[in-house]
C-alpha cells in the first residue's frame, strides 16, 4: 500500500505566476464552478475524477496539473486519488477563496447569473437543520428524534477525521449541483485537446 502524503501545494502567488503553464481542474461541483473559478479552469467534479482519469493522464504528460477547490479539501483529496493512479498534481493552498482573497478575478460561464452557495455552506445548512430538526421532534414528538441528532454529530466527527464528508457527495447529486448538458463530457475533450 502506497503510503498517504500531502500533495504539493501551490500559494496563490505561486498558481498565478504559472497559470498560463498549468492545465487546471476544477473539482467542485458544476453549481460552484459556475458561481466563479479561476481563468482557464476546466470542472471536473470529484465524484466524475476517476471516469476522467485517461484525459487528465494526458494532460498531465504534456503539462503540470493544478487542482483546485473552495477551499483546497478536495482538491488534497482529488490530488492524493491522481496520485494513486501515477498522476502528479499541485493543489492551490486556500482554494479559490484564497484567490479571491488575494484580489484575483474569478471566471464565470456566459449566461451563469445565480447565485450558488459552496458545498462546504450547504453541508453545514444541511447539518444544522437536520440537528435542529431531530432536536425539536426530540421534544415534542419522541426523545428517540434527538437519535437523528447524534447521528450528523457522528458523521461530521467522521468526517473532520477522514477529511472526507458523505454528505457533500450526497449534495453534490442534487440536481442544481450536477452538470448542465454535456458539461463534464466538453470538459474532457478539452483536456485531452490541450
């Protein structure tokens, strides 16, 4: 078994300074991506990462990888999968957050105007309201809803311990957070294309 180390991880100095040299991907949902990400970026969500293996194998002979994310738990997570399967890749420290940050502009699709809010919001809505919910039918219902409290108290310790979060993968196939068209099939033909 392969030992699990971090991915080298780029500053937001370091990514603009070689963005024109870096083939980008862009791991968070089609919604996110749609909301900005950065120039030249192609969305490649982690749940569609492994079916797009050959194509970022390619790009990734002809180039270096960066990956991207909110806020760089993916791209870490998408970074160490690449890895798994023989492919070099950076991750952008502070994900498109710290780019923003920085004052650097985010791209967005033509004709994307709404608003999406970021995985990481819509896990800790999600959380909330489901701990709220259980806690409330725990009162006035039956104790036994306050189970249900515990349960995404259990799942987000799991998670912070795994660096991984089943209820972002769960989100992730609704239906405003999955691609428009042939999104991630255009996608990929770019990728093999560049």
């Amino acid at each position: 078994m392969t030992p699990v180390t971090t991915p080298l991880a780029l500053d937001v100095a370091q990514a603009r300074a070689r963005l024109p040299e870096l083939t980008v991907i862009d791991v968070r949902t089609p919604a996110e991506y749609a909301s900005g990400h950065l120039p030249g970026a192609l969305n490649i969500p982690l749940d569609d990462l492994r079916r797009a293996l050959p194509a970022i194998e390619g790009a990734a002979s002809r180039g270096d990888l960066l990956v991207v994310c909110a806020s760089g738990a993916r791209s870490e997570n998408a970074c160490r999968t690449l890895a798994e399967h023989g492919i070099a890749a950076a991750t952008l420290a502070g994900g498109t957050g710290a780019w923003a940050a920085a004052g650097h502009e985010l791209h967005r699709p033509e004709g994307e105007a709404r608003a999406v809010w970021g995985m990481e919001r819509q896990v800790r809505f999600t959380a909330g309201a489901i701990v709220l919910l259980g806690l409330g039918l725990g009162v006035t219902v039956h104790p036994a809803f306050q189970l249900l409290s515990a349960g995404i108290a259990g799942g987000l310790v799991y998670s912070a311990l795994s660096n991984t979060c089943g209820m972002a993968f769960v989100l992730g196939r609704l239906p405003f957070n999955r691609p428009r068209g042939a999104g991630l099939d255009a996608a990929l033909a770019e990728l093999r294309e560049r």
